[in-house]
C-alpha cells in the first residue's frame, strides 16, 4: 500500500474500494455496466476523530459500508472514497 499525502478531517476516512467482482460465482463475465458497487474496502488514512467520539478504524484496516456511503474523490489518479466513521458498518 503506498504512502498517500492526504490527512482527513475529524471523524472523516479515506477508503480505498475494493474492485467490482468481474464474474460470478458460476463462471459467467459480468460487464462493466451491470457490476455492483462495491461495499468493502481498505482505511488508507484517517482523520483524529472528534472531541466525544474518537475514530474506531486504523490504516489496513479492510471494513464494510454502506452501499452509497461516502463522496468520490481522485487523488494521484487513483479513486477512493471518503466518508464518515459512522458511514462504517464494521471491519472485518
């Protein structure tokens, strides 16, 4: 994983999305336009959380979340996304 020079605000995380699965399960290529957004993903930086609500995630860590959860941003040529830790259902 490189180093990224982006430090979110507050209770703010950068996740890197996990890539769209290309087949199923039984062998059949899914195309670009019906592949599901993905809902996992890796923290790549976090933010130093709020005054009575501390950040739960840490940088690696691989965390489920919501199907519409964050704002796309491009960073180096690179997409990821940023949300709030709450927009976080859990780490797995």
């Amino acid at each position: 994983m490189a180093k990224i020079n982006f430090k979110p605000n507050e209770d703010r995380v950068l996740v890197e999305p996990a890539p769209a699965e290309e087949k199923t399960a039984s062998g059949i290529i899914i195309p670009d336009t019906a592949k599901e957004k993905p809902q996992r993903g890796r923290i790549v930086a976090v933010g130093d959380g709020l005054k009575d609500k501390p950040v739960t995630v840490k940088v690696g860590d691989e965390v489920l979340y919501g199907k519409y959860a964050g704002t796309e941003i491009t960073i180096d040529g690179k997409e990821y996304l940023i949300m709030r830790n709450s927009d976080i259902f859990g780490i797995i």
